[in-house]
C-alpha cells in the first residue's frame, strides 16, 4: 500500500502541476502527499522531481516513471472497473455482423430470446456476405464461420460447423445415389460462387485418402440459400454447411449422400476486438449463444436421428426392405425407387 500511495501521489502532483493541487484532487494534507513522494524517492534511491518555489518539474528519471506510473494504474483502475461491471446489467446497443443465412436462420430467433431476457439491450444486425472490419465500421461483435482475418481479434468457439453433400430424393431417383467423390462428374452440382472451392469439392476417404473432384452444374449463386432453394426444387446436388441446410436434412426434404466420407469442418465463432475486458452486452451475448448452440447443436439434429432415406443394408447385413425399409436401393448402376 505504500508503494501504491506513493505511485498514485506522485502521479497527481505532476498531472496536476503542484503538491497543494494533488493534495485537493486526493482529499489529503499538502504536507502528506509532500510525504508520501519523498518517502518514494528513497524508496527509489533516485529524484523524481525538481522543486522551485514556483513550479515542480520532472527529471529525466522522474519523466520516464511517470510514464510507467500513469499506464500501471491506468491499468488498475480498468480491472477495478471491469470487476464493478462484472455483475452488471447489460444494456446498449450490440452492433452485431453476421452472413445472411447464419443470421436469419439462427441469429434472428436467437436476438428475440436474448432481448426478451435482457430487455435494456436492443440489437443492430447487419447482414452481409463479407467478413466486415470490426473497429473501423463499428461493430461490437460478429459471428461467423470464416476464418479470423486478423490476428489482434478475439474468436471464441461457439458451435461445430460441418459439411455435407446433399441433394432431393427426386432428384436423386432420376440421377442415382452417388456411390464415391467421382461419381459427380456425372451430376448436376450447384456451386457456391464465393466459395474458395467453389468448382473443386474436397473429401477424405474412409481410409484417410483425399479426393479431389470439379464439378459443375446448371447454378451457380452468391447466396446459400439460393443454392438450398433450387436443391429443393429437385434442380441438383449441393456442398453446404449444416447450419444452414440442416433443418432440410432433418425435415428430409434434402438428403445426405456420400456419408462414408469426410468434408472440411468450420466453427461458429463469436468475433470481437481484442479488449482485456469485453462490456457486459457482448460478454452475455457471447455466453447466451454458447449455451443455445453449444457442441450439439439444432442444426445437426438429422445427424442424431435414424437415417429416413438409405441403402437397404442393414447393420446386420441381412439386407431387404423387411430389415431397413427405404424408398431407394443403391444399385450397381444408380438409384432406383422400391417405394
């Protein structure tokens, strides 16, 4: 504490130009801030300041820790503040970045519940296909499965992010269940034009091997869920993230194909500017997410039900549409319908 009241003493009387104008900003005696200094010098060995009867000046030494002195308690005084805050209620305004798909499936029925339980915060959701610049345009906070662009960010890992190849029953009884990555040369691939694979799709074999497969198709858009859209209407096969076809997988209106490999796996992050201490709006909005999505989350509940639509062998390898019924079987030339 010594140390301290000398430090804080020595730092109001050169930021205030005097001992008298120290001693009032510290609600202390003239002669105890004059004190407190004199014991710091030498406890330092060393002058900090040169007195006149006019005015007080720094040293060469004294201006050098001065400089230290100021960051240190500035320092102090943040994480005293980000203690009191801690358990404060969060309020403001969260300027939030996400993609459009992430945000209208799972963001905006998120922000409902979220205001709803923290009413002193309102949310400005910005949508856009591009990962934004969090400082320059002002955002608090962006969610995202792209990889951190810049290294002074803070990405914190929200949700797993997987990968499928899906397609239309419909469309997969006119065309055939793909059987291995080469067999879609053959299909009609709608492609993500802003994707960095977006005409080479990438898989791991069940043995480790990769596989890399052009492709090509009648579509090819900026937008997910343009691509989900047309998969639906039966037009192709597309490569997209769970998160935002999984309420189509688990529906079954789109189908998973080539399960028995592995695409690239994403993350949902919460992205934020590098602080030591986040304000209560982001740091509980963060939080809420985590719980709501977690490693489990909504969008890959068709990964946690008994597949609807498979081949007919069953785990037994007794086969037959008595063991594990299905609308299709995978034959040696394609798909055909037992319905």
């Amino acid at each position: 504490m010594d140390r301290f009241d000398g430090m804080m003493a020595f730092t109001k009387v050169v930021e205030c130009g005097g001992f008298s104008s120290a001693a009032r900003c510290l609600g202390l005696s003239v002669a105890a801030v004059t004190v407190r200094v004199q014991n710091l010098e030498a406890r330092l060995g060393v002058r900090l300041l040169n007195r006149t009867t006019r005015k007080v000046g720094l040293t060469e030494v004294g201006r050098m820790y001065y400089e230290r002195c100021s960051h240190l308690l500035a320092d102090l005084e943040e994480t005293e503040r980000a203690a009191t805050e801690q358990q404060a209620v969060p309020r403001g305004v969260l300027q939030l970045n996400a993609s459009p798909s992430f945000g209208i499936l799972h963001l905006a029925p998120a922000i409902a519940h979220f205001t709803a339980r923290y009413p002193e915060v309102s949310v400005e959701l910005i949508l856009t296909d591009r990962m934004v610049n969090l400082i320059e345009e002002g955002f608090d906070l962006a969610v995202r499965a792209e990889s951190v662009p810049d290294s002074s960010l803070i990405a914190r890992r929200l949700a797993p992010c997987r990968t499928v190849v899906c397609g239309a029953l419909s469309y997969l009884e006119k065309r055939g269940m793909p059987n291995t990555p080469a067999d879609l040369a053959a299909h009609n691939c709608l492609i993500l034009s802003t994707s960095p694979n977006a005409g080479e799709w990438v898989f791991t074999g069940p043995n480790g091997e990769e596989h890399r497969v052009r492709v090509s198709g009648s579509l090819r858009a900026n937008n997910a869920g343009a691509l989900v859209a047309a998969a639906v209407a039966e037009q192709g096969l597309i490569l997209e993230q769970t998160c935002t076809v999984g309420a189509e997988l688990t529906a079954g209106r789109l189908l998973p194909v080539l399960t028995d490999y592995t695409l690239p796996e994403a993350a949902i992050r919460a992205i934020y500017p590098h602080s030591r201490h986040l304000s209560a709006k982001v740091r509980t909005f963060v939080d809420f997410l985590l719980a709501r999505f977690g490693h489990d989350p909504d969008w890959d509940e068709w990964r946690r039900r008994a597949p609807q639509h498979r081949a007919v062998e069953c785990e037994s390898g007794a086969g037959g549409e008595e063991c594990c019924p299905s609308p299709l079987r995978v034959t040696g030339s394609g798909t055909e319908s037992i319905a």
